[in-house]
C-alpha cells in the first residue's frame, strides 16, 4: 500500500470515530445515553378540604407541580377518592366538568393553572393553584378519605396523595 492510502485509511477512521463519539457525547446515539438526568413530574396537594353540600361534594385542593421539567406541565388525568372501604374514580373528563373554579396563587398569576378533558388538572411546574370541584349527587359520610392523584408514567411512590376528614 502506498502512503496515501494508508494515510486517507488512517483519516477515514479518525473521521468515523469523531463522529461517533461527537453523537454519543451529546445524543447518546451509539449504545444510549450516558446518564439519565431527565426529571419527572411530581405533584403535591398542599391543602385540602371537603364538605357536603345540598348538591353535592365540595372539594378544594391546592396543588403545585415540585418537581419535573420546564419544557411541559404535569398533569392528573384520574383522581381517586378513598376511605378503608369505599372509593371513586373521576378521570380527566369528569374532573374538568366537576371543576367550578380555579384561583392562582398570587405570586404566579402569570402562569395558568388550568382542567381540560384530555390532560384533568394541568399544573405548571412551580406554580400553585387552588382547584375547587363540586361533585354533583355525592355525598360522603363522616370519616376519613384519602384523594390520590394519578401522573402518567409516575411510579406509585410520587403520585400526590392527601387526606381530609368529613364531619357530621
């Protein structure tokens, strides 16, 4: 072999290595990322409070959005309310029209919390809203309930979970 062949053989592999290890570096292309630094959305409920009403359950939660990325909100398409021996689903659609009003909290007015059919409550990370449902034609009895609010794709151990308490 003559040198220049050896030469462009010896450049051609250079090349190819550069490139590889440039896409790898930064998109992980070649065998996957790295690391995984990406963050998951999780909520919290930071108050909550429930009372009967002539037409139905009132229910008042603040909910903030502590951890996850800027890019997107999170969000809790299904909702369950429980006690030792009873419990209720509410997805995204009957939490949207369950939803009578929604109050930002003041240091964030420029962020809109907000309920829709697709996503149920849809919180911006950072952000806090208080979310105030009325659930027609329930009625609880005294005792205590816990509300658990479902994150897609989040392990069980991050889902939101709160309790309030029903007197007579």
């Amino acid at each position: 072999m003559n040198k220049v062949a050896i030469v462009g053989i010896i450049f051609a592999l250079f090349t190819v290595g550069w490139i590889l290890g440039t896409g790898q570096w930064a998109y992980g292309n070649v065998v996957g990322p790295l690391f995984n630094n990406s963050k998951l959305p999780k909520l919290n409920v930071t108050y909550i409070t429930a009372y009967n009403t002539p037409q139905g359950l009132c229910l008042i939660m603040n909910i903030t959005d502590i951890d996850g990325p800027d890019a997107y909100p999170a969000s809790a398409p299904l909702m369950e309310i429980s006690n030792g021996t009873w419990h209720i689903f509410l997805n995204s659609s009957q939490i949207a029209n369950d939803t009578v009003k929604i109050i930002q909290a003041p240091w964030n007015a420029n962020k809109k919390d907000s309920v829709n059919w697709y996503s149920g409550f849809i919180v911006i990370l950072g952000s806090e809203g208080q979310f105030h449902l009325l659930i027609k034609g329930l009625h609880l009895s005294p005792g205590k309930y816990e509300v658990k609010l479902y994150t897609p794709a989040i392990s069980s151990n991050r889902q939101a979970i709160a309790y309030f308490t029903i007197s007579s």
